[in-house]
C-alpha cells in the first residue's frame, strides 16, 4: 500500500473519530496470558488441518495470525459473558457455517481485528455481528454489535488493505463504531433469554 493511499486512508476514515472517539462505550477484558498460549498453541492444530482444505490453498495468508486474534476475541466475548461457546473441536470449515454465538441461542457473529484496523464483513451482512478490537496480546475492547442494516450502512472497500482481496468483491470494511448497541446489551440478551431485534 502506498504512503499516499495510507495518507487518504487516515482522511477520510480516521480510527481517532471513527473508533477510539467512542472507546467509553466499549468494555475491556483482559484474558490471562495461559490462556493466550493454550489457544496459540490450539490455532497451530487447527491451522495445520485448514491447510488441507482446498479453500485455505486459495488464501492461506496470515492465517495463524488471523486465527489467533479471532479466537482470543471469542475467548474475551465468551469470559464477559460467562458461558462457554467456543466450538474447540477442529473438522471441515462446512461444518462452523453458522454464527459464533449460535451454540448459546443468539444469532450473531464475532468479528476480531487488531487495534488500528478496521473488521472486514460480508458486503451483503445478513446476521448480526458483534465486534471486538484486540488492544494488546491479552487486552480485548468489546465494542458492541450491530444488526444488518448498520452492518450495511456503514462500509466501505477502501478498507480492505490487500488488494486481492478486494478485487474479489465479497468483502467490505465496517466503519460505523458509533452505531453499535453496547456490550451490555449483549449480555442482557443472553441472560434474560431474549432475541436480537
């Protein structure tokens, strides 16, 4: 990526005023350094077994690192929560074709990226997502969820840095941090047993 494109990048879609202006609505969780490496040392497994998948030859990329920010933030999601979700088993892709949270009854995605970066998201969202920016190895800000039609609403491809991946015109990046419904609100769907909206 060149410094000029960076340079229109941080313009017009400032991580300052899009995200860290609306931190005091996030909530960090911090997860224990063991458990960092209990789960490192699962994503080795479960990137060594994706590597065989003919979808994973295709873009095999940063995969080890992806997964290991992917799941750290479904761990945080899960320790906020106070229940287990997290599918530890490793199988075909096919068979976790459904919403992170489906194992507990919500509908929802979890998508996990690194401070400084934006979430990548379907272009056309069709569940709900709930977003998590991982701050250091073992810092986690969940930032809330939002429904499809935030999902939407405010994305952009100029946000997607690879681009090969953006030249595929499946994904989008997600901008609108100020329009997520807060943690808490996820929390008091799951323990009063209700349904996202």
């Amino acid at each position: 990526m060149s410094n000029q494109y960076q340079e229109y990048l941080d313009l017009v879609y400032s991580y300052p005023e899009l995200v860290d202006k609306h931190a005091n609505r996030f909530e960090t969780v911090v997860i224990e350094q063991t458990a960092v490496d209990r789960i490192s040392k699962w994503v080795n497994k479960y990137v060594d077994a994706k590597h065989r998948e003919k979808r994973y030859k295709i873009d095999p990329g940063k995969m080890s690192k992806r997964a290991l920010t992917g799941f750290c933030g479904e761990y945080a999601v899960q320790k906020f929560l106070g229940v287990n979700f997290i599918d530890w088993s490793i199988s075909q892709s096919e068979r976790y074709n459904k919403p992170d949270l489906d194992k507990i009854g919500i509908d929802c995605g979890i998508k996990t990226v690194e401070y400084g970066k934006f979430p990548l998201i379907s272009q056309q969202a069709k569940t709900p997502q709930f977003f998590v920016i991982k701050k250091s190895e073992c810092v986690f800000w969940l930032c809330g969820w939002a429904d499809p039609k935030i999902l939407n609403q405010y994305q952009s491809e100029d946000l997607i840095l690879d681009p090969n991946l953006r030249k595929r015109g499946v994904k989008t990046g997600f901008y609108g941090f100020g329009h997520l419904a807060r943690p808490m609100v996820l929390k008091l769907i799951f323990s009063l047993d209700l349904e996202l909206i």
